[in-house]
C-alpha cells in the first residue's frame, strides 16, 4: 500500500504523530510519503495543489490518504479532482468552513467554497473522520458536518485537542488500529 500523510497550516512531516505513524506503517511494509507542503505558514491554495499534482498518478486503489487540520481539506479537495479511486480516507480535526476557526483567513481558500460530497465520496472506498471536543483550532461542528456529508459515524476522541504535540498526540494508536482494518 501507498500512504501520503498532509500536514495542515505550519505543518511539517517531522511533527506531532506523523513520524510514529510512518515508522509504524513501514515497518508492515508500506511505502509512506509525508510531502513538506511549500510556504506552510502561509498555504497557498494554487502552490499546495500545483506541487501535489507529482503525486496523484500515484493515487489508486492500493493507496491511503491521511488528512490533519487543513491536510484533511486539502485531502477533500484531492478526492474531488483524482480521476482514480482511493482504498481509504483518514481525516483528523480538519476544518471544512462550518464555523470560524482559528485560522479562517489562512484555511479561506481551501474550505470556502462547497465541497462537492458526491465525488468525494465516490472516490474512496473507506472514510474515518476523527474530531475532539476540545480542538481549540477547529471546532467539533467541522467533524460533525464532515462526518455527515460523508455518510459515516465521528469517531469522537475526547479531551485529545487537536491531535498534535502540544496535546500529546506523537503516536495515534487508535489511528493505526482503523489503518490496519483496511489494509
């Protein structure tokens, strides 16, 4: 299996759980690529997507696509541009515009126009949204909306913000354990 993992705004591949998980997933003998996203402080809507056009001739039925913080809308707006499906979507506390988050003027771009559900969801098989209830980034009425739109159930974390280092989050056990129900 392939697995690309985006990082969010001020992203980077080397921070929160995103190193543990590419340990974990290569020691089962998956290939893993963790693009450095360019100007991740100040996301570029036309540069981020113009840099992951490289890697979509890769993304297929034997490919994985994981989502944090804005990499999860990031990952949203790949599905609705692939011509290929994908074996599965994982998406963690990822804003998609249904209430302001902390960094709504950076994430404009990327979530304020609609997203269109119906490609989405026909390009991949499996989706797994997760969100907590104290995300001081984005608020849980994105996870909950996201979930919606995507015909699944949140898979609701409690007390694990925003699922980065500063919440404790360099390994993601429960992320690993719904990877493996796929692969």
């Amino acid at each position: 299996m392939n697995f690309f993992i985006f990082h969010g705004t001020g992203g980077y591949p080397e921070e929160n759980f995103f190193p543990w998980l590419k340990s974990e997933l290569e020691k089962l003998g998956h290939q893993v690529i963790v693009p450095q996203l360019p100007g991740a402080d100040k996301p570029d809507y036309d540069k981020w997507f113009n840099f992951l056009e490289k890697y979509e001739k890769d993304f297929g039925v034997d490919t994985v696509l994981i989502g944090h913080s804005l990499g999860g809308a990031v990952l949203l707006r790949e599905l609705e541009k692939i011509p290929n499906k994908v074996k599965a979507a994982f998406i963690i506390a990822a804003p998609i515009g249904v209430s302001i988050t902390k960094y709504y003027e950076t994430d404009k771009p990327f979530i304020a126009h609609p997203f269109d559900w119906a490609k989405i969801k026909n390009n991949a098989e499996k989706f797994v949204v997760f969100h907590s209830d104290n995300d001081s980034f984005v608020q849980l009425i994105n996870g909950q909306e996201l979930a919606k739109n995507l015909g699944v159930e949140l898979t609701f974390v409690p007390n694990a913000g925003h699922f980065n280092t500063s919440a404790g989050y360099t390994k993601f056990e429960l992320l690993l354990e719904e990877i493996k129900k796929v692969i």
